[in-house]
C-alpha cells in the first residue's frame, strides 16, 4: 500500500501544488478530495508556470487518473476553462475523471455569497466569492446537486426546480436579479454533454487501486488554519482541508492512509480576515511579500505576512498526525540577519503552546518568540543539505526539533528540481530522539 495526503499547516499557499506535481510522476492517482476553485495551486515547470484552481495540481506531470474527489464543489464553467487552457499549451486530458457524488456550484451560489458578503459589510469574512460556501450549504442542508445527477435529466430538473425558487427568494430579499429555470436547465444540460464521459464512481475506484497497492497522492486545498472545525472560524472556508477529510471527501478508511505530509512555509502568510497571531504589518511583513512575490492565485490579493508560527505548527502535526513536514520558500529568509519564531501565546498570563480553540478580540495576546541567526548566501542553486549555509541548517533543525516531526524535504526555489531531501519520501520512516 503507498498512499500519501498533502496538506496545508498554515492559512494556504504553502506549496503545496509543487510539492504534488513533485511526486506525481509515479502516482497511479491523484486525488484531490475538498474545497474548490477557491484554491490556488502554483506549478512551475522550465520558467512556465500554471495557475490551477480546481483541477488537481498533478495533472501537469502525471501519467496517472486525476480525479475530483465527492468532497469537492465544482464549478463546470470553472471546470472547462481550465481544460480548454491546458489543452490549448499541449496537454491531453484524457486522464481527468469527476467523481459522481461532488456537488456542483450551481450560478445562484456565487450570487448568493457576492450579496451576502456585500450584506455582511464590516462583519465579512473574506471569501472568494465563488459560491464554494452556498454549495456546501446545500450539501449539509441535502438539498444541493450533484454531478451524477446530469445524467439523469428528469431528477435534475426536479431538484433545480426546488432550488431556483427558493434561491430566487433569497436574491429577491438581497435586492438581486432572479435566475429563470428553463435557461439554467438548457444550459446545464449542455455542460452535461462536455463532462460526461468524466463522470465515475471514484469510491470504487479509488479503493481498488489501493489494494492493488497503487501509488495514490490524496491532495488538499486550503490548510488546516482555515478548516472549518479547526481553523480561525468564522474566517475559515467550508469544508475539512485536514488529513481527515481524506475519508469522508474521498471514501477512504483512515487505516489506509500511510503518509501524511504537512506542508509548511518557512514563514506564514494569510489572504483575507481573520485572527493571525504573527502578523507583521511593518517593513518586515512587506519585505517578506516583496521577496516571496506574495499575492493570491486565485484573487490577487497582496498576502498578509508574518513570522513562522510553531503553536500553528504543533497544532498542524497534533490534528493531522504529520508523518514528514515539507518546507517551502526557505531561500525567501535570505538576508534576514535575526529571524523570529513563534514558539507561545500568552493569554491572561499563561503561555499557550497549542492553537487556543477561540482566540477572542477582547483577550490581549502576546507572542512569545525565540530569535535565530539569519544567513545571507544564496540557497537557490543548492542540492545537497550539507552545502547550506549553517545557520539555515540550524532554522530547519531547530523547527524539526520543536516538532518532533522529520522535515524530509526542503524547497530553495518554485522549480520542482529546486528541492533538498533529507529523509526519503518513499516508505514510512520516524526519526528517533
């Protein structure tokens, strides 16, 4: 059995696309299993760099099935945007499978989630705006469609019907335009004709290829920070971007799961609202966004920045059972002389080291941090650990020593060559202490 989850530890835009199109080589699969074109997974290839936002960041490398997972909303505009671009640069897709059971983000969603964060005003919580929330709703309220329901057009009218009207009564009380039934019809029974030759059953799939003893890469969007259970809520997205939502997003038994790789920037950064303990809204933070090109993929937004946090580090290992941490943007610290890290949250005189369940406006929050020696050598070219400059030797065995948790690989660039191994990725390994 050879299965591996990538996950984010922080707020997103770890790395996570490259680390996937890195191993994705030998994958059989490469299933991405929530969220959805709210992500933004960066693959550089040769100085050509692609922009994925629902597809799985594997499918620029693999030779293996890519599959949308059912815990997965899609957006089948979004969908076949991103299919046309890929194939118009050489790509054949023929490898891109949907499972049946993901949702589909229907037009009255993102209408929906624009007119309720414009509602929401001072209170907003930073979404996309891509109708990922409104489709999860429907999910959990069982009232939402799927993609095997286009291949069936008599339950999808049924269910549409249902829906426009009482869609069309929350857009009326927004003071927004209405959808009419028979053109969303007309037009989602189009779509159908273009993505049905995609549509499988995934669980069946997906399971039989394990036994078989397939490589299978389960790919997250999103990160730990920003679940829906274990983030900064409310500002955190709709679904379980955690190594647990393998199992319910893919139908996968957690007893089949053998690596869980943790990607971690080696400093943090955040897109949009919501708590971030080591924010730095100075010089520092804007040197950190300068160097590490530090904009949102999906919505361009300049990324807040701040130093590496290892209370949401502990967390990241506690809750997905971190098997290896993958560091990313470590060449981004170069010529720092003194690099902070947070090690502790004092709260009401008492050091925090786990993420509190609910950081509170109302509660002063003080950081405690430990200050490393920086370096000032360029690390971008480097292949081999030992021929890093010392002091980032020291940063990442200083992180890896906090967390009792291997950083079996660390990346010095965008690249996927511009990487440094340490441990193998290969078969199950724990380092002894």
């Amino acid at each position: 059995m050879s299965t591996y989850v990538i996950v984010g530890t922080q707020w997103g835009d770890e790395g996570k696309g490259k680390i996937i199109d890195v191993l994705s080589p030998k994958a059989d699969y490469i299933v991405r299993y929530q969220g959805g074109n709210n992500a933004g997974h960066t693959v550089v290839v040769n100085d050509d760099k692609f922009i994925l936002h629902l597809l799985p960041s594997g499918i620029i490398n693999s030779k293996g099935k890519c599959v949308i997972g059912a815990g997965v909303v899609v957006d089948i505009d979004v969908l076949l945007e991103e299919i046309a671009v890929l194939e118009k640069r050489g790509m054949k897709l023929d490898n891109l499978f949907i499972d049946e059971r993901a949702h589909i983000i229907m037009p009255y969603h993102i209408e929906i989630d624009k007119a309720k964060e414009e509602a929401m005003g001072e209170n907003k919580i930073g979404t996309t705006q891509r109708g990922i929330g409104p489709c999860y709703i429907d999910k959990i309220a069982r009232n939402g469609i799927r993609i095997g329901d286009l291949l069936e057009p008599e339950r999808f009218r049924d269910k549409l019907t249902w829906n426009v009207l009482e869609k069309n009564d929350m857009l009326v009380r927004y003071g927004k335009p209405t959808f009419d039934l028979e053109e969303l019809y007309n037009k989602f029974m189009e779509l159908a004709d273009k993505i049905k030759f995609r549509i499988i059953d995934g669980v069946v799939e997906i399971n039989e290829a394990i036994e078989e003893k397939k490589l299978v890469l389960f790919e997250g969007a999103q990160a730990l920070m920003l679940d829906i259970d274990y983030g900064t809520y409310p500002y955190v997205t709709s679904s379980s971007p955690t190594a647990g939502g393998v199992t319910t997003g893919v139908g996968v038994s957690p007893r089949k799961i053998e690596r869980i790789l943790g990607v971690m920037k080696a400093y943090v950064t955040r897109v949009g609202e919501g708590p971030f303990p080591t924010e730095q809204d100075n010089e520092i933070g804007e040197k950190l966004r300068a160097i590490g090109h530090e904009y949102g993929a999906t919505t361009g937004r300049p990324r807040r920045c701040g130093w590496l946090d290892l209370v949401i580090g502990r967390y990241a290992v506690l809750i997905n059972g971190l098997t290896d941490i993958v560091l990313t943007k470590i060449d981004v610290l170069t010529g720092f002389e003194k690099i902070k890290v947070a090690v502790g949250y004092e709260i009401d005189g008492k050091v925090h080291t786990s993420y509190p369940g609910n950081l509170r406006k109302s509660k002063p929050l003080k950081i405690v941090y430990e200050e490393l020696d920086g370096w000032m050598e360029d690390i971008t070219q480097i292949k081999n650990y030992e021929e890093l400059p010392e002091n980032c030797k020291k940063y990442i065995e200083y992180i890896e020593n906090k967390l009792n948790c291997n950083v079996s690989m660390v990346s010095v660039g965008p690249e996927r060559s511009q990487n440094i191994y340490r441990h193998t990725l290969e078969k199950k390994k724990k380092k002894e202490r």
